[in-house]
C-alpha cells in the first residue's frame, strides 16, 4: 500500500469544487416588502384638506415589481385613491406617491390611514397612521340687511349654528362691532 501525501490546499480546492459555488436555491430568501406613511405623522389633529405622502420597496432580489400604492381610511379603500409607481424616483422596486384627501368628510373622531404597496406578487401593508378631525366650531351667518349702506334704525339678522357632534349648547348670539357690544340675543330653549 503507497500512501501519498496531499497538500492541505489540495484538499481545500478539492472540497470546494465539489460543493460548488453558491446557488439561487441556497441563497436567503428576498426580505419581505415593506410599506409606510411618511406624513401626516401618527397622531396629527387634522381640520381640512390633507396631503398623505406614502412610498412602498421591494427587496431587489425579488421577482416582483411595484405597480401602485392604495390609500385605506378606516379599513376600507378610498376610491379613486390610487396612484401608479411611474414618476421618478419610483422604479421597478421602489415606488412614491402623494394622495390629496379630505378627512372633514368622516366626521368628528380618530381614523386610521393605512397605505398598500401594490405589487405584481406579494404586497405589504403600512403600519396605521392615526389622525384626529375635531368637531368643527360654531358657526354664525349674517343674514341682513344686504344692503349698504344702511341709515337710521336698522334690524339685524344672523343665525347661528353647532355641529351635531359637538356637546356645547348655544346660549346666545352676542354682536360687536369695532371691538364694542352692541347687542346679545339669547338661543331658543335657553332659560
């Protein structure tokens, strides 16, 4: 029996050759996509119009490509708020988008805005984004006289208003004029 000696770089080059190199089924598998909320931040008070800017990534590995960013309120789609991956600096894996949104419409209370990245395999779901509409303030209409300029004695009408939501009670409707009361009259029904 001849017993040979065998380099240890030998070995390496031998061992190495037959596990060959690295393969796609061997390598980690792509990190999942991922969507945020970029503004409003979490907890705004928000008292009209809003702008939400939201982006959506895929891992470059991945197989997909973003196609669109929607906008949910409360759990549900909003229609007609949905917006493509096209304008740059959106590409195949990273997608950016802005949504123009009213949030007066729901009424008083917190809402959750959450985004979904689109995509043509899996997409993801933003973390929630809480916003606040307040209860709008009182609101009191001048009603005459309409036309100016007025002379002698004249009767002024206004009316005055509360959103159903609010818990304050109109007591009276008071006029000033240049910074001087003039005038109060107290709310039907308050004693």
């Amino acid at each position: 029996m001849r017993v040979s000696r065998v380099s240890g770089v030998a070995v390496l080059a031998l061992v190495a050759s037959l596990l060959g190199p690295a393969t796609a089924a061997n390598a980690d598998p792509p990190a999942p996509p991922t969507a945020a909320i970029t503004s409003p931040p979490d907890g705004t008070t928000v008292a009209g119009p809003i702008t939400i800017n939201a982006e959506g990534h895929l891992d470059p590995t991945s197989p997909d490509s973003v196609t669109g960013l929607q906008l949910y309120v409360a759990g549900s789609a909003v229609a007609g708020q949905q917006v493509g991956c096209t304008a740059p600096p959106s590409d195949t894996f990273n997608c950016y988008g802005s949504f123009s949104y009213d949030p007066r419409v729901l009424g008083p209370g917190t809402y959750a805005l959450q985004v979904d990245l689109l995509t043509t395999g899996m997409g993801a779901s933003s973390p929630p984004v809480q916003i606040t509409v307040p209860v709008p303030p009182p609101m009191v209409t001048f009603l005459g006289p309409v036309s100016t300029p007025a002379t002698g004695p004249v009767r002024i009408a206004v009316s005055g208003t509360t959103n159903a939501a609010s818990t304050d009670t109109p007591a009276s409707i008071d006029l000033t004029w240049g910074g001087t009361d003039i005038g109060s009259q107290l709310c039907p029904g308050v004693p």
